[in-house]
C-alpha cells in the first residue's frame, strides 16, 4: 500500500484530540504519511513533534504546496475555512474541511465552485454520517420499516467543556453563530439527511446581540413535524428521538453504533448494537461491532483517501455541507427571541429589545 501524503492545517483542539491520533493510526497501518502541519502558534505545532518527527512544520498556508501534500485537513477556526480550503483546491490540492464548512452559505458555495473548478476532491467533515446507528435509523426511515414517522425530536447540550485554544466560539467578530451554528451543524445535518429540507421552520435563541447559547428549530414535514433544542449551558437529555406508526428508535449523540427501538404496544424496548453484516446468516454468528468513535473517524478519512486516489466518491461532498448551513442561514434570517421564565416581563421586554427580535 502507497501511503497519501498528508497535510493539517491547525493544530487546535479537534486536531489533538481527533485527528492526530487518527492520523497516527494510519500511518501505522501504511495508508498515509503526514508530510505538514500548519498553525500560527509554534506551541501548537510543537505539542505534534514527538507524533509526527517527519513533517515540517509551518506557520502559515504559504509553505503547505511545497510539502507536496496529496490531501490537506483544514481543522483551523470556521472563519479560516473558505479562504484556505480555496487557496489549496486552486493550487491543486483536494481538502477535507472540517465543521461547519464555512461561516455562511456564500463562502461555502465558493468553496463548492472551486472544487468543480479544479476537479479536486472537497470532503466535509460531518462524521457522524460515517456513525452506523444513524446509518442504520436512516435506512429503517427510508424503507418505512417501522409505518410512516410521526415526530422526531431532538435535545444536544451541557455545560461547555471543549478544549478551545482561543475564545473565537464566542466572539461574533470571529463566528456568525453561537451553538446553531457549532453543534446544530450537526443535528441540522442529520435531520435533512433522515428527512428532508422541512417546508415550515420556526426559531428562537436567547442572543441579545451576541452569540446564542441556547436555542429552539421547529420544523414541519406536513404529515409530520420535529424539534431541536441545542444549549451551551445547560444539561440536556442528548437523545435524538424518531417516533414511527410502529414504533419509536432513540440515539444517544456518544454511542457511534447503537440506537434504542421499542414497538408499540410491547412492553420492552431493545438497545440494538449494529455489527458488520455475516456472510451466512443461518451460520455465522455476529462478532465484533461496527465502529466505535475513533474507528468512524478514521473511516472518514480513508474515505477521503480512496477519493483522492480515485478509488471512491466522496461520502459528504460540499453539496452536503451547504444544506446545513442553509437551513441555519434561514432559522437567523427568522430569528425570535427565546423567553426565558426566569426573568420577569419587564426583563423579558428587554433583553428581547437587546437582540432585536419579539417575544
């Protein structure tokens, strides 16, 4: 195996905690070689020398195409990632972006524009597709095994405990959105992959001129409709809920391969664990679960190298990411403040007043 040579351009807190170790494994098994890394701190770069002895270490974009890289990772804050996920692709450089793709729709559509323009492969790195409980759900969805979907809803959310290197996540100098745009980029993505852009949207934060910590999406379907409640601050059940005709499926944000599933009118519910599918059903019984967090990571970017090596399609191409995107372009576009029963009317009256929207 010809191992790909691999650029990262950022070594914040996804690289250290995500990507390094991913990368490491793969080059432990031959399929990639980490030629660069990238960030304008040296005691970024220096926390990945003892990881990555053989790659250079740079502290601006510049230098990147002089290490040849195959593919580069741009895991560097979302403000930077349509100017540097453009500069590579018209240097000729296919990218896997990290979440969100791009502040707003504009930049990613030109993100878009200039992979078709070059022919260069343009991953988003919206992993939890690569999760196989959601694969699964979403295939039960599809087929209409369990009746026609009633409702869905979903509740994302703690205290905030990342390991940010800078304070860009809360500064609306630095980001267009506060958790909507941070975690809901995940859970919009989902929803539209499970069911579609939603003909009605309804939505409400509590931003009083800043960035939103908590924040409400309804959606409708028409047969059916659906709600996303995100927070920073608050400790929220983490459970993404489908409620079918038949029966009700239930994922929790941490598990990469299990989901819940009760049938109505039965007394148990099952926690199903998905596991590789056996050559001889009659015969073979199930090993070893599908992939655990790490193992979807991983899968994501040996998802990028078979693009790159022209072996496979991009799994979550730019088109993708834009669809999240646009649906959190259009729930600020229809922004209304979120109430909060704590504060008395007076209070309510005002802090609606600071961010510019009604009650």
């Amino acid at each position: 195996m010809t191992p790909i040579r691999i650029g990262l351009a950022g070594c914040g807190a996804i690289s250290e905690t995500y990507y390094a170790p991913a990368l490491r494994e793969l080059e432990r098994t031959g399929e990639v070689q980490v030629v660069a890394l990238m960030d304008p701190s040296p005691e970024r770069t220096a926390l990945f020398k003892d990881g990555f002895p053989g790659a250079s270490f740079l502290g601006g974009l510049a230098g990147m195409s002089k290490a040849r890289p195959d593919l580069v990772i741009v895991a560097s804050p979302p403000r930077f990632h349509a100017e540097q996920t453009v500069a590579l692709l018209k240097a000729g450089i296919p990218v896997l972006c990290e979440k969100p793709m791009a502040n707003t729709v504009a930049e990613a559509e030109e993100m878009a524009a200039a992979a078709r323009d070059s022919g260069k492969a343009l991953a988003i790195g919206l992993f939890r597709r690569f999760f196989p409980a959601l694969r699964a759900m979403r295939e039960i969805i599809a087929r209409g095994s369990l009746g026609p979907v009633r409702s869905f809803s979903i509740a994302e959310g703690g205290v905030f405990g990342w390991p940010a290197q800078s304070a860009s996540f809360f500064q609306k100098a630095s980001s267009k959105g506060g958790v909507l745009l941070d975690a809901g980029v995940h859970a919009l993505d989902i929803v539209q992959w499970w069911f579609g852009e939603p003909s009605e949207l309804a939505y409400a934060d509590d931003a009083m001129g800043g960035l939103e910590a908590n924040c409400r999406v309804e959606m409708g379907y028409g047969a059916f409709s659906g709600q996303v409640q995100l927070s920073r601050d608050t400790q929220l059940a983490n459970r993404y809920v489908v409620q079918c005709e038949k029966a009700w499926m239930a994922w929790n944000p941490l598990e990469t391969n299990r989901f819940e599933l009760q049938f109505e009118g039965t007394g148990q519910a099952l926690a199903v664990m998905t596991h590789p599918s056996p050559p001889d059903k009659y015969r073979t019984r199930l090993k070893t679960p599908d992939a655990d967090f790490y193992g979807c990571f991983i899968n994501q970017l040996r998802n990028a190298r078979a693009a790159v090596l022209g072996e496979e399609e991009v799994f979550i191409p730019a088109e993708e990411g834009i669809k999240s995107l646009r649906l959190i372009e259009r729930c600020y576009g229809e922004r209304k403040f979120l109430e909060m029963p704590w504060l008395s009317e007076r209070e309510n009256r005002q802090a609606a007043a600071l961010a510019g929207g009604d009650l």
